[in-house]
C-alpha cells in the first residue's frame, strides 16, 4: 500500500511536471510569434500598398508618375556662396560701407563649376556694380530686391559670354551690413 501511495505521488508529481513544460513551452511559442510579428510590422511588411484610383487607366497612373519625376528633377537646387563677402566704400552719404554675402542657387552642378571657374570676373563686375549703387536705395526692399535682380543678370551675362548651357535661378543675400 505504501508502494501504491508513493506511485500516486510520483505520477501526481509527473503530472504537474509535464503542465509546467506543457506551459513553458506554449509560452514560448506565443514569444516568438509576437518577436515575429513585430519583426515583420517594423519592416513595413504589413503597409498596405497604394491602390490605383478606379477608373484611371494604368497609362495615365504612369504619366502622373512620370510628371511627378520630371518635377523632383527640376526641383532639385544647389546653392554656392560667393566667397568672401562683398565690401564697397562710398563717398558720399551717411553709409559709408556695405558689406554683402551673396549665396546662389542653381539646378545644374556645372553651373557652379563654371561660376568658381570665373569667379574673378564675376566678384569684379559685381564689385562695380555695387560701388554705384545709391546706398539711400539700398535701404528700401525695393532697392534690394532690384540689386538682387541686378546682380543674378551679371551672373547669368558673364556665363552666356563663357558659354555655360545653364544659368543662376536665384540670388540671396545672406548677409548684409550698411554703415
């Protein structure tokens, strides 16, 4: 009898045994299912692809896309600093300096080239340009942005003259001191 009971005892014990396997088991397989599914969520595996809009032919969804291309190219821009800024002296007046960094933008690399490659005559034209300019107009945004327009012609004029393909789209003043 005493075999009996401590057989019971022993297949009890098995028993509860095997449920704690049983359950670390089935734990652990929930625990891989969940790192799983958060790998796959995390890769963008689950992100819904984008449906064509219904009745839209796929000629005319291949047109946006290629507009939509054409436009990112363009879009592209390069700036350049001319350095170092610009100083001019004035004679007369109550501004008797200014001070002038210029930054330019561009969609095209070999417009920079060019604009480094002839620098000197660019900061030369733009040096006379500026010393006779009316400091009382540089005061105004109107005198300014006219400078602006001013300057990014000279520019584009010296690169037609060098025979650049390309020209500057815009001019910014980065910095600009009147004394």
């Amino acid at each position: 009898m005493a075999d009996e009971e401590q057989e019971q005892e022993t297949a009890v014990e098995n028993a509860v045994g095997s449920k704690k396997k049983l359950i670390m088991i089935a734990g652990g397989v929930v625990l891989a299912i969940i790192l799983l599914g958060a790998g796959l969520y995390f890769t963008g595996f689950f992100e819904a692809e984008k449906d064509p809009v219904v009745g839209e032919s796929t000629e005319a969804i291949e047109e946006k896309a290629d507009e939509q291309n054409a436009d990112e190219a363009e879009a592209v821009a390069v700036y350049q600093a001319l350095t170092p800024p610009f100083m001019v002296n004035f004679s007369d007046g109550n501004i008797k300096v200014l001070k002038l960094a210029i930054s330019i933008m561009v969609d095209d690399e070999g417009v920079i080239d060019a604009v480094k490659k002839h620098d000197p005559v660019i900061r030369n034209n733009i040096l006379m340009m500026l010393s006779a300019q009316d400091p009382e107009v540089l005061k105004t945004s109107k005198g300014k942005e006219q400078l602006q327009s001013d300057v990014k012609e000279e520019i584009n004029k010296i690169l037609v003259k060098r025979s650049v393909s390309s020209n500057v789209k815009e001019v910014f003043f980065t910095d600009l001191v009147m004394q």
